[in-house]
C-alpha cells in the first residue's frame, strides 16, 4: 500500500482484497482493520456469491468473526444457495461453539431458510444433533416445528442412527411444552417419537412433570406451569405479591422438576427484571411529579 497498491482491486474471482486476506491460512487482524478503515467493503459478493464474514465462518477465524460483525457486516446475509454465516458456521468440519454463539448474540436469524431444501440452521444442527448447539438454538427460540421444503421438521432431520443421543431430550421437551399449551396442536414429531422407545418414555416423562407443575402452588395466585404458561408481564404482575419470591425461593426446582427447573428459573428472573424495572420506572415518574 506505501507503493501505490489498489487496495480496491479484486481477483479474477472478484473477491476483494479482504476477502483474499480472510481466506489466507494466518489471521491478520491489524491488516483487516486498516483494510476496513481505508473503505474496503465488507458488503461484497464475490463470484462465489461470498462476502467476507462467509469466509471468516468458514476458515474459523473467530476474532475475524468479530471485527466484521463490529465494522457492520451483515450477519444474515445469504449467499447463492441462501446459506447464512449461520448455516456455514453449522458444517461439521468447521463446527465452533464461539462463533456460533457470537453469530446468534449479534442477531443471526434462526428462521432464515436456505435457497435450496428451504433448510433453516435448527434443521442444520439436528443433522449434526451435537447438545450444545441445539441448546443455543432453542434458548434464542429458533422453531422446532418449521418445516424445510421435504415437510421435514428439525427433528425429522435427526439421522436415525443418532435419534437417541444427547441433545434429542431438548427438542423432545420443548415439543411437550407446546403440546401442553396448546393441546389442539397435532404435532406431526410425535409419529417419530413414538418409533423410538427411550424418546417416548421422555415424552411421557415430561407430560407427567408438567402436570405435577400445574397442581403444585408456590402463591395462591400461581403455579409453577403458570412460569412456562405466562408472558413476562404477566409473571411481572404477579411479583407485586410481597410473598412471591420468598415463597419462590423455598422450593428446590433442580430436584422436584428436573425436566423444567431451567426455564422456570429463567422465566422467574425475567418476570423479577421487568418487575424490578417497573417499580423503578414509576418511583422515577413519582420523583418527575413532585
């Protein structure tokens, strides 16, 4: 570049010169900046239908992830076949927890399908079923009930070989859940659970914790089903009782409800924020008043 080199010249790919810089074996994050900096976009589509954060995923380059998604680079962009870094992020051989998890924290849409199968990243994880991943995906409240262009849904994806391995239960869990808030749902997952014995038994499993979950009160107001039934808002309302979270607090969710511990507590400490916020909000609105 001290020499006059055209930093906006593309290779007979008509990949830019970051793009070339990202698909190199060695991360040179220093260069990438000042590459950024002197207005090298990140926005290109190379004739591979690539920008560079596809190619950052790709060759796993997490830091390089990070300083695109920081200078602006589109986090959903879809390349020829509809693929997003989401998807690209989801191969087996370039599999990294950071970089997913970065993906979905910066905004990756979930319901994004690809061009070609109508896949969407959950179908992509369940293929791969590795618990982690699946566990992202379903705490960002990606679909398990989506369908990709075979009528396939995430779980149908699943290889039979693997239908049993770990990771299968949070699907199977959050299917149960939908069941019971909308008993009317025919959910066309239960045919295949219903093929594969230590998933029904799970399935069964987690109607008869639910049930327990409706007829045990922790406030005469609220049952802990009524945490996993409940907005926020209305969690929220139900915090003004002066005993709600003492009462709360007495039960050991971990081992009287193993299957659903995790989102009650979660749907607890969100409803506890809002409310908290809330009663801030109005003592500052009272504070304005006087």
């Amino acid at each position: 570049m001290k020499h006059g080199a055209d930093v906006f010249a593309n290779d007979n790919l008509d990949r830019n010169v970051l793009q070339c810089l990202t698909e190199t074996s060695v991360e040179h994050l220093e260069l990438a900046k000042i590459l950024i900096e002197k207005g090298v976009s990140l926005h290109d589509y190379c004739d591979l239908h690539l920008q560079p954060l596809h190619s950052a995923v790709m060759m796993g380059k997490y830091e390089s992830v990070k300083l695109y998604l920081d200078h602006g680079a589109d986090v959903n962009a879809q390349s020829l076949r509809g693929k997003t870094p989401l998807h690209l992020a989801l191969e087996p051989t370039r599999l990294k927890l950071p970089i997913i998890e970065t993906l979905l924290k910066r905004g990756a849409n979930t319901a994004l399908k690809t061009g070609s199968g109508g896949w969407t990243a959950l179908h992509y994880a369940c293929s791969y079923i590795q618990r982690e991943v699946v566990k992202l995906f379903l705490a960002v409240g990606a679909d398990v009930l989506v369908e990709n262009d075979y009528g396939q849904t995430p779980l149908a994806c699943i290889p039979h070989e693997r239908m049993e391995s770990p990771g299968v239960e949070l699907i199977i869990k959050v299917l149960a859940l939908k069941k019971a808030l909308q008993p009317s749902l025919e959910l066309k997952d239960e045919g295949i659970i219903e093929r594969y014995p230590k998933l029904r038994i799970y399935y069964r499993s987690c109607f008869e914790e639910i049930d327990r979950m409706r007829s045990t009160r922790f406030t005469e107001g609220c049952t802990f089903f009524d945490l996993l039934a409940k907005s926020q808002r209305q969690i929220a309302g139900l915090m003004r009782s002066p005993d709600f979270e003492a009462k709360f607090q007495l039960y050991d969710l971990s081992s009287e409800f193993t299957t659903y511990a995790e989102e009650a507590k979660r749907s607890f400490e969100l409803g506890w924020d809002r409310s908290t916020w809330s009663t801030r909000l109005s003592a500052a609105f009272c504070l304005i008043c006087l």
